[in-house]
C-alpha cells in the first residue's frame, strides 16, 4: 500500500490549492478515503472523507463550504480542493484510508498559508 500525497506549498489566504493523493498497491475503488491535517503544537485532525464510489462526502466544520473531496477511481487519485484558505488551515496534509485492517497514511504534504 502507498499513498502519495501531493500539490502542497505556500499560498496567501483567501488563495486555493488543490492536493492529490495517489494511491497504489491496492484495489483503490473498493475503499473510502480521508483527509486529516496536522499544524504545528497541535493533535492531527479530521479535515473529510469520501465513499469509495465518490458518492458521498462530509467534512469537519472547519473546512465546510470551503474544502472539497473527489475521487478519480480511474487514476487511483483522491483530491482535495481547498477554496478561501485562511492561516489557520496552515498545517501538513495526509490521505489515509482503513486498508488491509488497518488505517494508512501518506507522509504528507506542507500547506502553508501566508502572506
């Protein structure tokens, strides 16, 4: 199993990013997936997940309204849009997924928020 996650940087608020994650070693149609954040001092947190057919997102209230979970099973990808980014969406950014019976996650990628 590996995810690889992707897109991060540096970017002034009220800005957008998009991050991927690429999946591989695994049937990635047949799993939901999450996103969670990590910012510096601070416990990891639960940003969304997605179903495994793309059908059905939910957020944390965090980031609702402004962050958006997709799915292209076709590429083994999952996405996250992020819209109107404020400083305190600063942090690291996983995908993960409960895969093989147990919860997998990339190694992450910084999102800096900051002008």
């Amino acid at each position: 199993v590996q995810l690889v996650e992707s897109g991060g940087g540096l970017v002034q608020p009220g800005g957008s990013l998009r991050l991927s994650c690429a999946a591989s070693g695994f049937t990635f149609s047949n799993y939901g997936m999450r996103w969670s954040r990590q910012a510096p001092g601070k416990e990891r947190e639960w940003v969304g997940s997605i179903t495994s057919s793309g059908g059905i997102a939910n957020y944390a209230d965090s980031v609702k309204g402004r962050f958006t979970i997709s799915r292209d099973n076709a590429k083994n990808t999952v996405y996250l849009q992020m819209n109107s980014l404020k400083r305190e969406d600063t942090a690291v950014y996983y995908c993960g997924g409960f895969i093989g019976g147990s919860l997998r996650w990339g190694q992450g990628t910084q999102v800096t928020v900051s002008s």
